[in-house]
C-alpha cells in the first residue's frame, strides 16, 4: 500500500507497540559473559565455539577458539556453535511471540550464509596484512582487509538477496533482526572494551569524557537543524519532521520510533523514515570508513568518533568502527606504526551507546512538550517514569559488562591473562552476532521496494540534504574539535 508523505496530523494517530528486542538483548549478552567469566576460574565453557584463521587451503579454516578443544576439529565446532545459538535464539524467538517451525529454518539460512561470508572473507588473499603473513601463505597479492572483510561480503550478499531475490528476502524475514543481533553484540563488546580500557584508564576515561561532550555538542545542533530543514524548506508537518529529524540526527530507526511514539504519530512514518535509515546506513558502511582510512588514519579517534557521530543504527555504526579500525591498522603497519586495537571500535561504540542513553531523555522532553502544550487533552500528562520505560535496556548490559570486567582487572590484576582469555571466547560471539547483523541489514535494504512508496522523494530530499550536507561534517568538526591528537596506545 502506497503512503502519501504529506497526511496531516488530524487523523487518528495511534503509538508504536514497544519490542522487547532490548530485554532479550540483555539476556542473551550477559548469559554469553557469564559462561566467558566461568573460565577465570580454570572451567572453560567456551572454548568449544568456532573460529576462523586466515586460510589457503579451506581445510584450515576452520578451529575452536580455545586450543583446549583443538581436538573437537573445526567443522564439529561449526555445528555446535550452530546447534548453541539455534537454540538460544529459538528461546528468543519463542519469547518475541514468533513462530519456532517458521524461525528456525530461516535462521538456519541465514547462519550459514553469514558465516560463510565470514570464512571467504578470512581467505589470505583478501584477508593477510603484514609482509609477514603474505610471505608465510606464499602470497602475489593481498588486498589486506584482515578477516573484517568478511563483514563487508556478509552485507553484499544481504543486499543481493534483497536486490534481486526478493521473495527469499520475504521467506527470510522472520529471522532477520539486526537490531536484536547489534544489541547482543554491544552488550558482550563491553567487556571488550573493559579489557583494553584497564590498560590505559587514564586514556579511557578522558575518551569517554570527550564522547559524551562530543554527544551533546552535535545533537544540540542537528536535531534542531534537521527539523527547521523538514519543517521550512519541505513542508512537513511535525508529525513528520519529528520522527525525521530524530531519525537523522540522533539514532536512526530506535530514535524515529521511540520519538514517534512519543509524539503519538501514526506508526507508518517512524517505518517510513527507518527504512530510509536502514538503506542510507548501508551507503554509510559501504563508503564511510574508506573515507576514514583516506583521510583520518592520522587521526584514528577523530574516525572513531566521526562515525559514532555519522553513521545512523547501532548496527550500522558500530560495523563502520570494526572496518575503520582494521583499514585504520592496515595503514599504521604499513608505515611501521602499531596501534593496539579495539580502540577505535571501542570509541565508536561508546559513544553510540551515550547516544541510545539520549533517546529515552529526548524521548521524555518531546512527550512533554506534546502532552503539555501542542497536543494538549484533558487528564494528558508526561511523567517522569517515561524516561524508564522509553530507556534502551541493552545499554545497562554494556555497562554492566565493562564494569564488571573492568572491576575485576583492577582489583586483582594477576587475573589479567585469564581475563582476556575470557573475553576472547566472548568477543569470538560477538563477532558472530556481528555477522548477523550486517547480513539482515543488507536483507532489510530493498532499494527499489523503497523508491515505489508514493511521497518517499522528499523524504529522500530531506534525508540526503541533512545527512550529507550537514550532519557528517558537523560531526566530523566535532569530532576532530575533541579527539584530534589522542592516539591509541601502541602494541608493546
């Protein structure tokens, strides 16, 4: 069904039924970080799961995370991290009121595409870095992705499946959710990061000072920007503009349907305004961090944070952090420069995370101001508790993993190499749940399906005059006005 962009707010305006995606999130996050910490204490519950080396021959592929397992072989690996998170997930399904005989199938799919992405992107020509590596395989030539790459060839079989099989786009579906997979993902990643902020606290707490001014500076400006642009130059009324204006300038499609709801607009215009998020980010991810590495590799927490900034979704964002940083600690190498990594993924997905924060406060103001003074009823009242419930759950699991984990580096120190070993094995299901989320974007990304909506060229008229002409580049001022000259600490 077509839907003109240009209805008004008088008719009958109904909110978005809220998703429990963001509990579900910070279940499955914080039941992988519980088993990963188990094995500080010498009981590996983990290091079954599958890993992929940068490979010549496919034989080679494929390994268990921890050498513990090495006997366990690659391929049965495979199955049981398959057989893990099918169950797991089906339990999520279950509980998200899905269909098991329908889900299950479906993800069964898309596990095996998206992790067959994964290994192509880890063959050495496309994924060996340093001079070292080329010469061990034999190499001619390596286009030096590192297995990142993966990422990128997991996004590009999404969008052709949604391209040019777009009826195995619609059987799909079901299992296609990349805002659960991002979720689950930035809850394990805050042990991650834990672990690389424990070794230079005094650097990650002035990062995460700078992130939340950073935060503040631009939303500040581009919320406020993108709305007069909507409202003035293209004619939208505020039911419209809100939604957009949140969509573009704050997080894209969990700020357009948290701030649509708050307004009581009708549910076709945050849906509307998320799928021009979802197609734009996908540019973002395909284009943006090649900017960054261009650019910025002299400046890697400038890219960092630009793209936190930039690049709307948490998916979206935090994939554009992961190839940045690899492109970004290609180049350094390259000229003998050796940053540690997880830095510039991690500053790129803290300061998504202080954004998701912003939703819910920004969520709470725009249902005052609408309660209480331009859709004023009798009895109606925006109260205080709004905060709460409109808050992303899945960010207390971020914070509860980092503090955690960082807690537990501080306080005994000789726990360090168990740590990390611990937050690999999680970090390797991060990844994972990485890969899924790049593949459902891609799934989700149906160019044409979009332009065939009645009324959708002034959203991409609003869209493409914001975001490209203003929001990166603030963002990107931003961005280098508070990180220019901070650098990752280098490897030892």
């Amino acid at each position: 069904m077509s839907v003109s962009v240009t209805a008004t707010v008088n008719e009958p305006a109904r909110s978005i039924p809220r998703t429990s995606e963001d509990i579900l999130a910070l279940v499955i996050g914080l039941f992988v970080f519980a088993l990963s910490l188990v094995s500080i204490s010498g009981i590996d519950l983990l290091g079954w799961a599958v890993s992929t080396s940068v490979w010549t021959s496919p034989d080679k592929a494929l390994g268990t995370v921890s050498k513990d397992y090495s006997g366990v072989g690659g391929f049965v690996a495979l199955l049981a991290t398959y057989f893990a998170l099918a169950v797991i997930l089906s339990l999520g399904a279950l509980a998200l009121k899905k269909d098991l005989k329908t889900f299950l199938p479906r993800f069964t799919v898309l596990f095996v595409l998206a992790y067959a992405s994964w290994v192509l992107g880890s063959f050495a020509n496309f994924a060996a870095v340093t001079p070292a590596d080329i010469q061990k395989f034999g190499l001619q030539w390596s286009l030096r992705l590192t297995p990142e790459g993966g990422y990128i060839i997991a996004l590009l079989v999404g969008l052709v499946i949604a391209n040019f099989l777009p009826r195995t786009a619609d059987w799909l579906k079901e299992a296609i959710l990349p805002e659960l997979y991002i979720k689950i993902a930035i809850v394990i990643l805050g042990g991650f990061v834990a672990i690389t902020a424990a070794e230079r606290l005094n650097l990650a707490s002035t990062l995460i000072f700078r992130g939340i001014a950073a935060i503040v500076e631009a939303y500040l400006i581009y919320w406020a920007v993108v709305y007069y642009v909507a409202r003035r130059w293209f004619r939208f009324n505020r039911e419209w503009a809100v939604p957009l204006a949140s969509g573009i300038s704050i997080c894209g499609v969990a700020a357009a349907i948290s701030t649509g709801s708050a307004i009581r607009a009708r549910p076709v215009i945050p849906v509307l305004v998320s799928s021009l998020v979802v197609v734009f980010a996908v540019v973002e991810v395909l284009v943006l961090p090649f900017i960054a590495q261009h650019f910025l590799s002299n400046e890697p927490l400038v890219a960092a944070s630009w793209l936190g900034l930039a690049v709307k979704t948490d998916g979206a964002a935090v994939a554009s952090g992961t190839i940045a940083e690899s492109l970004i600690l290609t180049k350094a190498a390259a000229s003998g420069v050796y940053y540690q990594p997880g830095w510039i993924l991690g500053t790129t997905a803290t300061v998504k995370v202080f954004i998701d924060i912003f939703i819910g406060v920004w969520s709470f103001i725009l249902a005052y101001v609408w309660t209480n003074h331009i859709n004023k009823q009798q009895g109606d009242k925006a109260k205080i508790v709004e905060i709460w419930e409109r808050f992303p759950k899945f960010v207390l699991g971020f914070m509860i993993t980092f503090l955690i984990t960082l807690a537990i580096a501080l306080i005994a120190p000789e726990l360090t190499a168990r740590i990390k070993a611990a937050g690999g094995e999680a970090n390797n299901f991060r990844v994972i749940f990485f890969l899924f989320t790049f593949f459902s974007i891609g799934v989700q990304s149906n160019f044409s399906r979009l332009w065939r909506e009645e009324g959708i060229g002034k959203l991409v008229g609003v869209y493409v005059l914001s975001l490209f002409g203003f929001v990166i580049w603030v963002g990107l001022v931003i961005s280098w006005i508070f990180f220019a000259g901070i650098k990752p600490p280098l490897v030892n």
